[in-house]
C-alpha cells in the first residue's frame, strides 16, 4: 500500500515541477494585418539529429514576430523518452507588403 501514495505523489510532483514554455520574439515594427503560420517541429536524441527548417513562406520577406512553445503533453513526452523525443511548436507571422507609394 504504501508504494501507491509514492507513485502519486512523484507524478503529482512531476506535474508541478514541469511547466509551459513559450518564447516570443518580435521585431521593431509590429503590425496588425499579419499572416500566421503555424509549424510543430520535433528534436530526436538531445538534439543531435535536427530537424528539418521550416520555410517561412513570407510574402514580404520579412518576420514580425516568432513564438516557439511547449505544452504540459510535450514536456511529458521528453519526460517520458528521457529526451530522446522533444517536440516543439513554432508560431511566427509574416509582416505584410510594404506598398510603395507614387509620386503624382
């Protein structure tokens, strides 16, 4: 019996140990007519085989802000496999054309 209780309170502290992550990039110029894109990525063995690069598919070729997140799942899941599997969520927007003005 008393192996049970122990088994509870590892996973519950486990649980209040681990976090969400979320880290947010942005640039100078913000804008509110963005274009968000969305990607999951997962890192295998500690990093040593990367993944592959997300294209970021700006029509501006510029980025406004970047958002790399993890969850309570995927911090269980790099938990769980020791790090050999860390799967990450990657949010960016795409800033929108700049529109050149004519001279009348």
């Amino acid at each position: 019996m008393a192996r049970l209780p122990s088994a509870y309170l590892w996973l519950l502290s486990l649980l209040f140990i681990t976090g969400c992550a979320n880290t947010r990039l942005v640039s100078l110029h913000s804008s509110d007519n963005i274009q968000h894109h969305t990607a999951t990525r997962v890192n295998y063995l500690w990093g040593l085989v990367q993944p592959k690069d997300i294209p970021a598919q700006c029509e501006s070729q510029s980025i406004c802000q970047v958002v790399t997140q993890t969850n309570l799942g995927y911090i269980l899941l790099s938990a769980a496999t020791l790090g050999i599997v860390v799967p990450q969520k990657v949010v960016w927007d795409c800033c929108p054309p700049v529109e050149k003005e004519e001279k009348l």
